[in-house]
C-alpha cells in the first residue's frame, strides 16, 4: 500500500515551528510510505489544484494530510481527492497548525511531535475503508404542530414558498394565546387585529391551498426520519360543518347546557355548542363533548340541529378520525403556559376572591372577555386601588430560577390600560427586579414611572408577601416587609404575573417526538446561539415559546429561522446527501440490552422487536460515537472511527 504526504507550511505559521524535511526522513520509514510533498498554501486555490494533480499522477493508495484544523478544510481535500478520481475517505488530515505550531514554543519539541502524529494518520490510514455518501428521495412538505404567531408565520411562509403544509392546532381555534388580548405590548396594539391578516391569508389567502388546517386535533403518533417522515393526526370531531356552516348562531341560542368557558379561564359560562369567545378563526362554533346533553347524559338532544338554517351544517354523529400525512421536516411551535400561582398559596390564588393571574386579568380587559371589557371586582365594584406582583415563580430556585423576560413588560401594559378602564385608580408593583430591554419596551415602563397613581415597591423574596382577604366585604389586604417591620396596605384586586413555563402540549410532544429537554423542561436546541432553531433530532426545528419564555416579536423571528432551515435543507428535486460517517450495529453481536438507545443524543437508535436487535438511522446519526462506548458487548462500530483505526494511531503515538 502506497501513501502520499502532504505537509502544508501555511506560510510561517507552520514552517516557523516546525522543520519539514526534518519529519519527511522520520516518516520514510513508515510501512507503506510513498511519497512527501510540501506545499506552501495548500487549501489556496494554487495549492488544492497543485495537489490534484499530484494525485492523478502518483495515484497513491491513501494520503495523509498535515495542514490546520479539520474543521476548517477536511471537506476541502475530500473535495480535492473526488476530482481526482480517488475515495476521499481514504484520507486522515493531522492538525500541525492548531495543535503543535501554535501552541509549541520550542522548534524541535513541534517537530518531534508532528512526526509522531503524521506517523499515527499513516498507521490509521492503512485501516480506512473506501466510504460512499448516499442519495436519498426527499419529501419538501412540512408539518407545523401549534397555530400561535410562530406556527401560523411558519405555515404561511412555506406555504407561500409554495411547499404543502399540514397545520396542526388542538384548540378550535387559530392564534394561540395573543388572539385572547385586547393590547399588546409595548405599542398598545390590538392581539386579534395584528394576527388577522396572517389568519386570514392561513384561511382563504392566494396559497391557502398549500395549508391543509387541522383544528381540534393532535399529533399522536410519527415514525421516519428527516426528508420522510409520516405522521397520525387525531381529529376530534367539532359537531359542526366547516363547509356548510354560515355562522349565524341560531344553534347556539338554541343549545340548552352550559358550563365554565375554559378560554375565559372560567370567570362566565358558554353554551355546550358555541364559539370559544367572540372574533375567533375559524369562524366555526364547535360542539364541547364535556357539556353536551348527548355526549356527558346520553340524552337525544338535537335541539341545535333543529335550530340550524343549513340542512347538514350540525354534525351529531361525526365521529374521531385518525388521518395520516407523510411529509419531510416538523416545525414545533405549541408554545407556553403560565406558572401556576397556587404554587405560592401566600399570595392567595385560588382561595383569595379578586387575585387573578395575568391571564385572567388580560380576559377581563378584553371586549372578548367574561366582563366584555369592564374592569370590577367580584363584588360587581370599579377597583380604586390594584396590587401588581412581579416575578410570581420567577427568580426563585424554589420555582423557576429564570427571568422569563416579558412578565415585566406585561405588568407596565396592565398599568397603561388600568389608566383608561379605571380613571383614577392607583396601581403598586410589587417586583423583584425589572427587565425592560428593547428600543421600544421601556416606555411603557416610563409611563407607568411618571403616573402620580404609580407606587413601586421592591421586594427581596415573595415569602416576604402575604394576600388575604380583608373581612367585611373590604377587599383585600397584602402584608410585606418594610425596613424593619412589616406594613400593611389594602387592595381591592391583585394581579399576579406568573413565570413563563413549557406548554402541556411542549410536554407531550417532546416525549412524542424523542426531544431532549432543557433543565427547565423547554425545547433544548441543538446550539442554544448558533443553531437555536434546531431540535437535536435531524429535521426538528423549533420556533417560538416552546423553547423558551420569549414574546411575539422573538416568536415569529425564531419561526422565520426554522422555516428558512426547512427551505434550504429540502429542496424540490434535490436529492439528500447522507453521510457515511455513522455508527452500525452487527446483529450478531447485539445481546438486546437496549444500552444504547437513551444515550443517543440524535435519538438515532431503534429497536427492532421482531429480531430482536438495536437499529441505528443513519439518516439521523451524527458519528458521535456514544452509543460505541456504552455498547457493553462491542456489537457496534463508529464507522471510520472503527476501535482498530483509533488503537493504531495511539500505539504509533506512544512508540
């Protein structure tokens, strides 16, 4: 076997430090060796072409490159080796620049040392098999799973990239939590009217034939990997017919039960047949199965099909339907819930009359909403005097330890609008710190600062905060430290704005679909700054709050990332390039353990019960080679990273 060399001086950075012909005589002795070459600048232009002549002349059997780091140029001479009609997997570079000219004072020392390391790629090397990189048939649709702000701007993005997309949503209704505000921060704008027109063109815009919308349903099942995956999607029935419906509400007036309207947080009631709240898209009632007369009693009520005006609009009988959708990436968008208050029963949520968390306190403010927009008490009052409590779960290691960010922005929004539903009425915040950040975010906080009404209180723990109610019908009392005492000041409502946390549906869909989850439970990305939209599943990418606490303006940037992602990675006619860097399994030596699979960190390991071997994807294998080392039977090999290769190195090393 006959091995080229190829020592790259890189100018003085390596011809400074170490001595060229000194390692060309040391290596000549090396079974196998061929032929020593020096070149100036090899990745230059001049010295790639250099070099691929060079091996069209000499044809050696495997080359060794001594040059800088393989991140930087190992793809360039695997290029250079392609042209010139050889394997470029029969190639092992050494970085001499990096590891020894740059970090080695003494010149004969860098010599020795890169002479050792050329010497072990030329024993590896030997070992090399000739790799081929696969071709893979691609499918370029995309499955959105969530329809806020980020699933609804990913949607419509690719859809009118012309891509299909399956657009997935569990709710009735399209636009996630900002369509249930009346005003977003920081410029008072109206939630429903900012997404409307995205909804809109979702609905019945010039690509709305590229979106296929699933409403009250879910993800339940999705197997294949990225380029080729399937999905099963669960669609519960809505009761109503989104062809034939106009509408009109007769139904509604008509339907006889009731119970807690859930998108109201429970503060009114809605008919068992009705509209979420008023405004939503689709604009579709739905039937609520839990309040029904039929569906919770068993009883034969068909008095909203009697009322109906369109034959055949009111679907009694529509049933579950599981469909299934094949597509090539997935875009998680479910976004996030809001930390549960009672958690911190000193604040009194949920057993205090008038404390509402921040949800609650947006659904009373909007026209929407259980009190169509007018701020009272539950004693039917204007409140005169409004307890604000930032941080609630936030900054706490008891809690959740991060700054989720935009609960500081909405409490500054709540004094804005408090200011205009109730004039006069005086607000005190409660906070721990402020986070403000952003050209525009701060002037509501400036607003709030300038406000004679405006009282801030700063507090050091929220175990220092106490809310009870205040007897005889006087409101409310909250207790806190002050100086060295404690001081006591009536209210007539607080509002609590709670930490930013995963979703349910984040929850769910994460185990679903084999996600990691960060220490706090949100989406891990691959990179937390380089590659944020990337899940550590190969063709997951995540966009929006499922990820972490962020408001709409991160939300729809972090969708327009992931949708750009899925643009470039599956393009129609482009075939996908599977590398053959990967690790495989030799079902001989599988003893069924399953070791391997939760160590994968790409979630590339399968098992197959019928043979009763793991299998690994290479599709979705990385080469990390952690699934080798915990493999407790050696059954699996990283491939070009095999256990002899790396053995023959070190051994040439230590020599």
């Amino acid at each position: 076997m006959r091995i080229g060399v190829y020592f790259c001086n890189c100018g003085p950075n390596i011809s400074e430090k170490i001595d060229a012909e000194s390692v060309r005589r040391d290596v000549e002795a090396i079974a196998g060796f061929g032929y020593f070459r020096t070149v100036d600048f090899l990745c230059s232009s001049t010295g790639t072409e250099e070099m691929e002549n060079d091996l069209r002349s000499e044809k050696p059997d495997r080359v060794v490159v001594a040059a800088c780091s393989v991140r930087d140029h190992e793809e360039t001479f695997r290029d250079v080796m392609s042209r010139a009609g050889l394997n470029p997997f029969l190639m092992q570079m050494v970085n001499i620049r990096e590891h020894i000219a740059w970090v080695t004072a003494d010149r004969d020392q860098a010599t020795a040392k890169a002479s050792a390391q050329i010497r072990a790629a030329m024993k590896r090397v030997v070992l090399h098999e000739p790799l081929e990189r696969k071709e893979l048939d691609i499918n370029t649709d995309v499955l959105v799973i969530g329809s806020g702000p980020a699933g609804l701007k990913a949607a419509l993005t690719l859809a009118e990239a012309g891509r299909k997309v399956f657009l997935v949503e569990k709710e009735p209704m399209i636009g996630g939590m900002p369509v249930r505000y009346e005003e977003m921060f920081p410029n008072i704008e109206c939630g429903p009217c900012m997404l409307e027109p995205v909804m809109g063109d979702i609905l019945h815009g010039p690509d709305a034939g590229n979106i296929e919308l699933f409403t009250l349903s879910e993800v339940v099942e999705v197997v294949g990997y990225y380029g080729n995956f399937s999905a099963k999607i669960l669609r519960h029935p809505r009761g109503i017919s989104a062809d034939l419906c106009i509408g009109c509400a007769m139904c509604i007036e008509a339907c006889p039960a009731s119970a807690p309207n859930p998108y109201n947080c429970g503060m009114n009631e809605k008919k068992a047949l009705d509209f979420p709240f008023r405004g939503v898209l689709p604009n579709l009632p739905y039937i609520d199965s839990a309040s029904c007369l039929r569906t919770s009693r068993g009883e034969d009520c068909t008095a909203c099909r009697d009322a109906c005006l369109v034959e055949g609009a009111v679907l009694l009988e529509e049933a579950e339907e599981v469909v299934t959708r094949a597509f090539g990436a997935i875009i998680l968008a479910t976004g996030g819930a809001l930390y549960d208050c009672s958690r911190l029963p000193n604040l009194g949520y949920g057993t205090v009359p008038d404390v509402l968390d921040a949800l609650e306190f947006e659904r009373m403010l909007a026209a929407s909403g259980p009190t169509e927009g007018v701020l009272k008490t539950a004693g039917g009052k204007t409140p005169e005097n409004i307890a604000i409590i930032h941080c609630v779960g936030s900054l706490d290691a008891r809690h959740k330890s991060y700054c989720s960010g935009v609960c500081c922005e909405v409490a500054f929004k709540f004094n804005h609008l408090i200011a205009h539903k109730a004039e006069g009425a005086s607000v005190t915040h409660f906070y721990k710190t402020v986070a403000v950040a952003g050209k525009e975010e701060f002037k509501l906080y400036d607003e709030a600062k300038g406000r004679a009404a405006s009282r801030f209180v700063r507090y050091d723990d929220l175990s220092e905060i106490s809310v009870s109610a205040g007897g005889h019908g006087e409101g409310l009392s909250i207790s806190f430290a002050r100086g060295e005492g404690i001081e006591a000041n009536r209210f007539d409502m607080v509002v609590l704005c709670p930490a930013v946390v995963p979703s349910e549906g984040t929850k769910k869909m994460l185990s679903l679909l084999e996600l990691s989850a960060d220490r706090f439970g949100f989406a891990a990305e691959m990179h937390g700054r380089m590659d944020s939209a990337k899940g550590n599943v190969r063709g997951v990418f995540l966009a929006g709050a499922c990820q972490a606490p962020m408001d709409v303006q991160k939300t729809v940037n972090q969708a327009l990332a992931a949708t750009g992602l899925v643009l470039s990675g599956l393009v129609p006619g482009r075939k996908m390039i599977v590398e053959p860097v990967t690790a495989e399994v030799d079902p001989d030596r599988c003893s069924a353990c399953r070791s391997c699979i939760p160590v994968c960190p790409y979630k590339a390991i399968s098992f197959d019960s019928d043979k009763k071997v793991a299998f690994i994807n290479s599709v979705l294998c990385m080469g990390c080679g952690t699934c080798v080392a915990a493999c407790p039977t050696g059954a699996i090999k990283g491939i070009h990273f095999t256990n002899d290769e790396i053995l023959a190195e070190i051994a040439e090393v230590l020599a």
